[in-house]
C-alpha cells in the first residue's frame, strides 16, 4: 500500500471516553468506550489490534476487534459483536472483502490499497502533516459493506 514508509510509528496503549448525543436538545452522556490499539509480530508481519469497546445501557454493548498490517494499514480482519453475539465478519483480501454476518457471506470487490474505515484516524495520527498538503484514500466500511471515497 502507498502509505509504507510514510507514516510515523504509531505507540501502543490505551484509551477511555465518554460517549454522548443530543436528546431533546440535551447533551446526555449514554456511554463510554474503551480502547486499546497493541502491536503484535509473527514471523512475517507486524500487525496492529485495535480493540474497542462501548459500554451503553441506552443502545447496546458493541466490540470491534480490527487487524491491519502495522507497516502500511492494509485492513486484513473486522470483527463487531452487539451485546457479546458476532454480527459482521470481514476478511479482507488483496482486491475483495469476504462479509459474513449471520449465515450469510457475500464477496464484495474492493478497490486495491483500500483501508477499513474502523482505522482511519489511525493512519490520519500517523501521517507526516505539512501546510496545505492533502491526502486520499479509497475507505471501506466493513459494517455498510460500502466503499467511501475520503480526502483530507
């Protein structure tokens, strides 16, 4: 992918928030995530673990787990459970992203040096910023299922 090299390394650790909306015109606090991004090496890829979880009576508990390739953010697994029960699977590969969720599977193309969308404040933490520069990326939302087209 366009993006090895040119990142600065991202620092593991983790990560606490309070979670709001706006209800009747109030600001009400309805959860709070917990993260942790961890790097972690097999014989022959460094990959990054980004695990975050919502903690909310009002809509649900909700765990992401994504792994994408440390050296340059090619997403290769999406995980979400709702309330502890597995409701999306994706498996990414070079230009397809196998979904499964429930008992159904479908393979959906994907645009080569696609990121998943669950990590693209990751990359944008990342990236070596100067004045008036711009980047693109082709993004993938592994939950919609739809590719997004983002420039910053």
């Amino acid at each position: 992918m366009k993006w090895k090299g040119t990142t600065y390394p991202l620092i593991e650790g983790q990560d606490e928030k309070q979670v709001y909306w706006i209800e009747k015109g109030e600001t009400v606090q309805i959860g709070q995530t917990y993260e942790t991004i961890r790097l972690e090496k097999t014989s022959h890829q460094s990959i990054l673990v980004r695990e975050q979880k919502l903690v909310s009576e009002k809509i649900g508990n909700r765990t992401i787990r994504l792994t994408i390739d440390a050296e340059d953010y090619t997403p290769l697994e999406f995980v979400e459970y709702q309330d502890g029960v597995q409701t999306v699977h994706a498996l990414y590969r070079a230009d397809a992203v196998i979904i499964t969720r429930g008992n159904e599977q479908s393979v959906l193309p994907i645009r080569t040096e696609s990121v998943d969308l669950f990590s693209i404040e990751l990359l944008l933490r990342t990236l070596p910023w100067i004045v008036g520069s711009t980047h693109s990326f082709n993004g993938f939302s592994a939950v919609s299922g739809l590719a997004v087209p983002i420039q910053v």
